[in-house]
C-alpha cells in the first residue's frame, strides 16, 4: 500500500502516518522487511532538479517492496513510517546532507511533485500542511508512480513501475527520461533516478538521484557493431554493417532525430546479445536482420499473402517516422513473447514462422519480422473494435500459399477474418510510438474531419491534403481504396500475391500508403503493400477512394468526350466493361458485344501490340473468364484473334490466367 507523506513538522500527521502502520501491519503477510530509504545528502539535490524543471517540490512515497533491514536501521512493518525526528524535520536539506543519511525505513525512492505550498523541510511552523493521501483498499497493489501528463509539455522524469515483473526486490526500474526534449538551461543535464548496483555485502539498497547518460548515434552505433562480433556471419555482418549505413542515411534525408537512430539500436544489440527469449537465438539474429533492413528500406515491407493490409500500412509509416518504436516492438515480443505498448495495452505476439516469412524469397513475400509487427497491430485493433477477439493464421508450413485466417472469440469459437478497422489506427499508433497527432488517414465520403482523418473526394481536396502533410512532415499517410479501381486493380493482377484477393462477399476496400507527394507534378508516390511504390496521379488516387460502381458514369463520359476529340481512350472503355460486369450493371451479352467493338477500335489504333499493355490484357482475361462463368464465349474479330495467338505465343505464362476457350495460334 503506497502512501504519500511529505515531510512535515506535525504531530498529528505522524499520529496519522503510525495509525496507518498499525493498519498495514494487521492486513498484510509481506513479513518484518523495511522499506528502502532516500538519504538526505541527495533532497537538495532533487529539488533542484524540480525547480529547474518546473514540476514543483517533490513528496516521497512509500512502496511495497521489502528489503531486509541493514545496520543500524529501525526495524518496521512494511508500509510503515518511521517518522524523523524533530531536529531532522526542522533542518534544511543541505544541512541534514552535511550529517548524512538519516534512518527512515518507511520511505521509497520515488519522487513525486506535489504542492509547493507543504515544502518539505522549511522549518516553517506557518507553512500550508498537505495531509497524507489515505487508500481507500488497504489491500490494494499500490501505484507506485504516476506519469506526469505528457500533454503538460514536462518531461516524464518518473515512470510507472513494473510490480509483476521477476526483477531483483529492492531496485526500482524507471524508465529513462528522452532527455532531447527536456527543458533547462544550456550545459545542463536534468536527472532522474536510476537504480544502484546491489551490492553483496549488503541488502538494502538506496536508490541515488543520479545524471542520466543520453545515448548518442556513435556510441549507440559503436555498441551494435561490437555486439555482430561473432554473432552473424562474415556476409550476413556485412549486410548488417550496410543497412546501418543506410539506415543513417535515410534518418538524415528524412530529418529523424539522433535518438530515433540510437534507440534503434539499442534494441538490435538486445535482440543480438540475449541469452535467450520466447524465440530462438536463431530467430532473435534474424529479426535483427529484418528490422535493420526495413528501417533502412521502409519501401521493402509487405503484406504478404495475408490480409493485413491495414496493419501493413500502420508498420509502414512507423518504421518511416518512428523506426526505434518498430524494433522495440519487434524486440519486446521476441524476447518475452508479448508486447506492452505506451498506453499500458498487453498483446501476445505469435512467434511462429508462417511457410511465406521462413521460407518466402520473391519480391512479394512478407518477412518474419513483418509478420510479428502486423499480428501485433491487428490484435491491438482488435482491443478495441472487438474486444475478446483474437487474430490467427494457419502457419502453413508444409507448402506455399496464402494462409488461411480467422478469428477467435473468448468460447473459442471462430469466424472469418475481413481485416481490421482503419478507423482504429490512431489510438494503436499511439501505444506503439507514444504520439497520437503523427498519423493521418485519408477516405472518401462526407463524414466530418477529425485531427487525424481526412476526407478527399475531389483532385483538388486530395491535393491540398497531401501538399499540408509534405510541408509538416507527416507523410507517410494512409488511405482506404477499392482495389477494382484503376491503377491499383492491375497491380493486383500482374502475377503479384495479390491476385484474387478480392473477398467473395463484395469487400474490396484495401489500405495503402502515401509516402511522398510531388505538387509539381501532382503526383504521389503509393505503396500497395504488396510490391514496390508506383507513382500515382492525384486524379487516379481520388477515383481509387470511391466504390467503383460510383466511377462508371464518369468514366462513360470521358469516352464519349474522347471519341469526340478523335482518341478514342478505348483503354478506359474496356476498364469501365470490366467494373460494369462487376458490379452487375451489364448482361453478359451486352458485354461481349461492347468488348469486340473496343478492342477493334484499340487494334485500329495500335496494331498487334494492344495486348502488351497489362491494363488491355488483365481487364480481357478478366471480362473473358466473366462470360464463361455465364456459358458465353469471347467473340473476337479474326484480326483481333490473331493479335491475341500472337500475344500468347510470346508470353505461353498468360495461358495461366485464361480459363475460355482460344483457337491455338
């Protein structure tokens, strides 16, 4: 039971504070250990550091962490508090360090601000006194720590404690404080407290408020390198040693700050230097790898077989902008076999290889490290969309393929999986990074801005969207498409894994990521999460946002105006056939007719080599493979057979996709 207990010249706190011992005494088992002590020699010390930083003056708080009595202290029940004496109480701090450490065995070595209107050690009978916060359940865990709001613009100088964790009683694990963005006077380094070697010659241990070292790239860089010695081999070392390269590189291009680089690799020398972890020694190398590589080449992460696309896109801007909070993630799950995020959500990461990301080796296959950072970001989506619901995959190991994947309720019961809520991102991507107003999502629709979602319907929204997030520097940003629209449809279609992955029951919506934006030419560069970045025309990036039934009127227009301006754009025509036979809003008679007419006018215009264009050839072998599902064959013009014989003499792979009937050449 933690209590707060400033020092006060008071009899009747001290009255308060024994009845409270009293209590804690009759209610616990915890057994006659006495707290740890903050030495007086060190109050100046802390103050200074309080004031300097503007957080006040500081209380200390009791914890419930018991360490055998040294000598020379007062023995006392856990959660007690030995109250200092009258003359300890009345001096200054400075003057009770010149003494040295007094015996106050009821206090912990965690520092919380608190009023500055009960300043401890003031000798001031006049002083506002600040009673002693009572727990309302003596039996509760105490909270050991509150973070300060990091809304307040004050650094985090304490953070909470992990009361479940296997670590050694008696040292108090603080998180660090990112000192990069803490306030004061130039030269100076603010503190916080850090644990003390436990020495074996005694149990208790005093926790000293102490400078805290900020890691820097070289150092951090230096760390890493000893830490490949003998760990990866002489060509996997020196692939390592190249993407740290790049990795650097990149983080100077994109205006990364120098912690982001070291605290990545700080949690690479910890995948590389673990005795062990919930994965193998193996694995804990390769992820190291991966993560190395990915951070270095954002542009090289996919989705894979799978159907994470919006997680894709989430592990896509973090390791973009945030690269340490990937490998940490990354780190975490590996060596422990879960996550914790910043804001306290718990995730069990799934450590098993799928067949694609052990044995994967194609541009389109999706890494080991891929997929734990993605599974980790659906369940954490699932937190919170569909509380009780787990994401699971079926490893696959025997054969390629795409695996399959459902979810689990808390009965265990399954049910198909249609991929996670981009409407959920936000919060996830502050657990994981600690900053909410980073991220941006952009949809189509009429639904009213928030901060971190946009709505673009037309060119010229989705233009000043995208120009407002370049100037700020915060691109990446993700969008929600229908993969039927052009050109993200070919994509899918053009022997990537991509290839059927529209979902049977109509759902075609799909996450991708913009990563950069040329204003001058109105064009942004896209990654689908399923190969390398395209570029993008605004106009086809806002088409993309609708349904693609909503794109066939316009579509029809644009022909008609076409064919006025004598160029006919039968490449759209026959695109607008293919969303027609689709979305249901042609017979199938009507479309073999309509096919043969532009594909005629395309063959009037380019000869034999309309079906080199990927667009003309995945749109015919879609609308063909339409009409035979409805017993109707494609007519074509002879001249049009012909040209289609000679393409499939050329390319024999395009057989594959053709499921109707075609005289061989």
């Amino acid at each position: 039971m933690a209590i707060d207990t400033p020092f006060h010249k008071d009899a009747q706190t001290d009255a308060a504070a024994n009845s409270a011992q009293k209590q804690l005494t009759a209610d616990s088992n915890y057994g006659s250990k006495t707290w740890n002590a903050i030495t007086y020699r060190y109050l100046d010390s802390a103050q200074d550091t309080m004031n300097r930083l503007g957080l006040g003056d500081f209380a200390i708080t009791a914890s419930n962490s018991p360490t055998d009595a040294g000598p020379n202290k007062t023995e006392a029940s856990p959660g007690s508090y030995a109250a200092p004496s009258e003359s300890a109480r009345n001096k200054s701090g400075a003057e009770a360090a010149a003494e040295g450490p007094q015996n106050h065995s009821g206090l912990s070595d965690l520092v919380h601000p608190v009023s500055s209107a009960a300043k401890p050690g003031s000798g001031n009978p006049e002083e506002k006194q600040v009673p002693a916060k009572q727990p309302e359940n003596l039996n509760e865990k105490p909270a050991l720590a509150q973070p300060i709001d990091s809304h307040s613009g004050k650094p985090d100088l304490v953070q909470p404690v992990d009361t479940h964790s296997d670590k050694p009683p008696g040292i108090h694990w603080v998180t660090p404080v990112d000192l990069s963005k803490s306030p004061g006077k130039p030269n100076e380094k603010p503190v916080s407290i850090q644990p003390v070697e436990n020495h074996a010659d005694r149990s208790l241990t005093t926790a000293l408020v102490q400078p805290i070292k900020i890691p820097t790239v070289e150092s951090s860089r230096e760390s890493l390198n000893d830490a490949l010695q003998g760990k990866l081999s002489g060509k996997d070392a020196a692939q390592f040693k190249s993407d740290m390269e790049q990795f650097e590189k990149r983080a100077k291009l994109d205006h990364l700050p120098d912690t982001e680089v070291a605290k990545t690799y700080q949690s690479l020398q910890t995948l590389l230097t673990a005795p062990k972890g919930a994965a193998s020694i193996e694995d804990l190398h390769r992820l190291a790898q991966q993560v190395i590589h990915q951070a270095a080449h954002p542009e090289d992460l996919r989705q894979g077989a799978s159907n994470l696309c919006v997680a894709a896109s989430l592990e896509q801007k973090v390791y973009t902008s945030n690269p340490s909070a990937a490998a940490d993630l990354i780190a975490q799950s590996a060596l422990s076999g879960t996550y914790r995020s910043h804001n306290g959500l718990t995730v069990q990461a799934d450590l098993i290889p799928t067949y694609e990301s052990s044995q994967g080796t194609d541009i389109y296959s999706r890494s080991y490290a891929s997929q734990i950072f993605q599974e980790v970001a659906t369940n954490s989506i699932l937190k919170t969309t569909e509380p009780g619901m787990t994401y699971n995959i079926d490893h696959n190991k025997s054969e390629a393929g795409p695996p399959g994947e459902w979810l689990t309720n808390a009965q265990g019961q399954h049910e198909k999986f249609k991929g996670a809520d981009p409407e959920a991102l936000h919060p996830v991507y502050e657990g994981i990074t600690g900053d909410y107003s980073n991220l941006t999502t952009i949809e189509g629709g009429n639904d009213p801005d928030t901060e971190g979602t946009k709505h673009a319907n037309t060119p010229e929204q989705m233009h000043g969207i995208l120009k407002h997030l370049k100037d700020d520097g915060k691109l990446p940003a993700i969008v929600t498409i229908d993969v039927r629209n052009q050109p993200i449809w070919s994509e899918m279609h053009d022997g990537g894994p991509a290839k059927g992955k529209e979902d049977p029951e109509g759902s075609y919506w799909h996450a991708v990521t913009v990563t950069d934006y040329d204003a001058k030419t109105n064009t942004a560069t896209v990654h689908t999460n399923w190969a390398s970045e395209r570029q993008v025309s605004v106009d086809d990036l806002t088409r993309a946002e609708k349904p693609a039934g909503e794109n066939i009127p316009a579509m029809g227009r644009d022909f008609v105006q076409s064919l006025k301006d004598g160029h006919g754009n039968y490449t759209e025509a026959i695109d607008a056939l293919r969303l027609k036979s689709e979305t249901g809003h042609i017979s199938p008679t009507d479309l073999n007719k309509l096919l043969s007419r532009d594909l005629n006018g395309l063959a009037a215009q380019r000869g034999k080599a309309i079906f080199d264009d990927p667009v003309v050839h995945n749109n015919v072998v879609e609308i063909a493979n339409f009409l035979d599902k409805h017993h109707q064959t494609l007519t074509l013009s002879p001249t049009v057979m012909k040209y289609y014989q000679d393409f499939m003499a050329k390319n024999p792979e395009a057989l594959r996709e053709v499921s109707w009937k075609i005289p061989p050449p």
